[in-house]
C-alpha cells in the first residue's frame, strides 16, 4: 500500500479520538539562537472540520489500526472487518514534516492500536517523536497517546519529546470497563495519570540557586477522553470523575466524544448515536466546574442524573435558585455574578473593574459587550430592576442556543 493510501486510512480512524489541543505548551521558536524547523506558536495551521463539526489543526493520525484489544465501542477492535494500515517510524516524520513545510499543520498528534505489546506500541511512537526533535530539530507541538499498561520508563521517555500526553478513560466507571473494554483497567490508567502528574509536576518545580534544572516533560500537561452515550453512565457520574481528574491528576481538560455506532458492532451497544447537544452539555459543564466555582451536586440535572438539553447548565441552576436572584451588578461579589447566566469570567472582570470609578448602568454592560437579553432577568443596575421572576418557558425562547451556537457561559 503507497503512502497516500496509508493516510487515508489511519487519518480517518483517528477522527474518533477528540483528545487534543495545541494549547498550553512551552514557546519554542525556530527562528531564535537555536535552529530548527517548526515552531509552537504563529500562523500556518490547516484546519479540518470532522462531520460532527470538531476542528482539526494538527496532523491527526494513528501509526496503526491493527489493535489486539477488544473494545466494544472502538472501530478499530481486534475484530473489526475494517481495512487495516500501518505507517512506518520514517513514513510518520516524513509526512508530518512535509505538512508542517507546506504550513499545513502546527504539529502531530498521534496514536496508535495495541501491536505485539503495550511496550513495542509505546516505542514505536516515542521513535516517532524522538526522530522528529533530535534527528530533524522539529520544534512544533507533538500529542502522543500514551499506553497505561507500558513500562513507566516509557512514559517517562515520552513526556521528555512530547508537548502533551493522554490517556483515554473512554468509560467512566470500572465496570463499564470491564463489560465494554475487558483489556483496560481503570486502576492502571490512574496509575499511569498519577506517574505523568509526578513527572510534570517535578518539571514545572524551579531549581534551586546553581541546581540544575528539572528534565523537561509535557509541558502542556496531559488529558484525556470519555465516550458519551456507549454505555448507561449518566451525565452526573461521567462529570463526578472529570471533577476527580482535574483533583488529583491535574488534567489540562477532559474531552467528551458523544457516541456514534459503528459497524458490526456489540448487541450491548446502542443503535442510535448520543446526541452532540449532551456531548456540548458536559462541556458547558466542565467549564462550570473549572471556571466558575461549580460544584458537581450543584448542577441541575434530571431524576435520571442527565443534564438538561433545553437550556445550558449555568441557566437551568439560576432557574432552580430564584431566590439567589437578581444579583446587584454594583455590590454583588465575583462568585455571585460569575452564577449570573449570560456573564463569563472576562465580563465579570471587566465589571469589576469599571464599577470602582462609577455605579453602573445597564448602557455600561452593553459597553462591555454583555447580552443585555440574558442578564436583565438576573441582574439589578443604577437604571434598572427586573420586573417578575425568570420565568422557564419565556426564556428557553429567548435563550436556548441556535444549532450552531456553542456558547459556554
């Protein structure tokens, strides 16, 4: 099989991975003292849309589809009919610097099957990064999918070239993992986590005066993936270790991939895909989480534990907590206006900040570009008190996101 034919292949069975970003990492520029080819930061990046609307800006590929582990969810499960592929060390360096020379892409994100074992698989990638940094100076950013099961000294290696490590969860609760995955083991995974915290958190520590300075490793922190809608998780549980995640490994993010079938698959999983509304949801959640002092029991969710469709989960809160509203937009604390639907963390920084020279007015929030529709239900200002009560029914008309609105306040 010729190389295109390759890409072809291993490019379309990584669309299902949603676990990267070019964010957070160090600035490595090639046009300083140090030569090299690439660069973390400027322009030159490809976007591609999948069908689901996720972007692509790195050259997303996996080194191979053939895969010894038997997941139920996975396309690329050991007995899948589909057309396997795989690249070669040189094919994947030769390609990634071919794209990254024509400013096609920013970098390389790259996973992999399970081949022979954990241990061969994890080389095999590492090569691929280890060539790209020593042999070619590549200075861009590189995503490798790390293997729990892989010898610790691999992921050490690992985190020495790459920019951002992950692991994927894929399921959130041990035994979902062990009817729909029974290779993987949620004990192992953490323990990989917890090996990767300790290897960045050790980098990020400054030396002591005239101590060398700590080994570099994945600057860019590491994530992960869970699948939504393969198994009967609700929203609750999957958010409950996403919140664990961020606690005790220090994850950079949590993705969320809403199910989708795939052929000849398990009678254990569901016919229709999850919606992508739930999957945009949990993100809107997990921001919540992280950003705005949410907790996890405090999200509005239904008796079955899932998050509401109708409206986003900051606005169904405020409407199951009328009585914390409205908020005064000139006495009110951060905390209070961050729970204020229709305001995020810089409109509330900004609000602070201008309210110290004069008491504001409603003018003054749509100065600082503030949708005037989604906060006057909420808020008091000099000029302005609401009415009545939110009321549900009148401001799912006025508030629920358009079908490609993905608003996360």
């Amino acid at each position: 099989m010729d190389l295109l034919g390759k890409l072809e292949i291993l490019a379309d069975a990584a669309k299902y991975d949603a676990s990267c970003a070019s964010s957070g990492t160090e600035k490595r520029d090639s046009r300083g003292e140090s030569k090299g080819v690439g660069s973390t930061e400027g322009m030159g990046i490809c976007h591609a849309y999948a069908p689901d609307g996720r972007c692509i800006s790195l050259l997303k590929i996996l080194l191979t589809n053939v895969c010894m582990f038997e997941c139920a969810y996975c396309i690329n499960r050991a007995s899948s009919s589909v057309k396997r592929a795989r690249f070669t060390v040189d094919e994947v360096v030769k390609l990634t610097l071919g794209f990254y020379r024509r400013n096609c892409i920013e970098g390389l994100f790259l996973s992999s099957g399970i081949i022979r074992s954990p241990d061969y698989t994890m080389e095999q990638v590492i090569a691929v990064a280890r060539t790209l940094r020593v042999e070619h100076g590549f200075r861009g950013y590189i995503h490798l999918k790390t293997i729990p099961d892989a010898d610790p000294l691999l992921l050490e290696e690992a985190g020495r070239w790459a920019d951002r490590l992950s692991i994927n969860v894929e399921l959130p609760t041990e035994a979902a993992l062990k009817d729909y995955a029974p290779e993987k083991d949620m004990g192992g995974i953490r323990r990989s986590m917890g090996r990767m915290r300790f290897g960045i958190d050790a980098a990020r520590e400054k030396p002591r005066p005239g101590g060398a300075k700590p080994p570099r490793f994945a600057p860019a922190g590491q994530s992960t993936q869970m699948i939504v809608g393969a198994d009967p998780s609700t929203d609750r549980t999957i958010l409950r270790l996403s919140n664990t995640l961020y606690g005790a490994y220090g994850l950079r993010r949590v993705y969320y991939s809403a199910f989708s079938p795939i052929p000849d698959a398990s009678a254990a999983l569901p016919i229709k895909p999850a919606p992508l509304l739930r999957e945009h949801r949990l993100y809107q959640a997990d921001w919540l989480l992280r950003f705005y002092g949410f907790g996890v029991e405090e999200l509005a969710t239904d008796p079955d534990g899932n998050l509401d469709l109708v409206h986003d989960p900051k606005l169904a809160w405020a409407l199951e907590n009328r009585h914390m509203f409205p908020v005064d937009i000139n006495r009110a604390d951060r905390e209070a206006l961050l729970r204020v639907p229709g305001l995020g963390v810089k409109s509330v920084d900004r609000i602070l900040l201008s309210r110290r020279h004069r008491a504001l007015r409603l003018e003054d929030l749509a100065r600082l570009r503030v949708s005037l529709a989604k906060v006057a239900p909420f808020l008091v200002a000099l000029d302005h008190r609401p009415t009545q009560e939110p009321d549900s029914a009148r401001l799912s008309l006025k508030l629920a996101p358009k079908p490609k609105q993905l608003a996360l306040l």
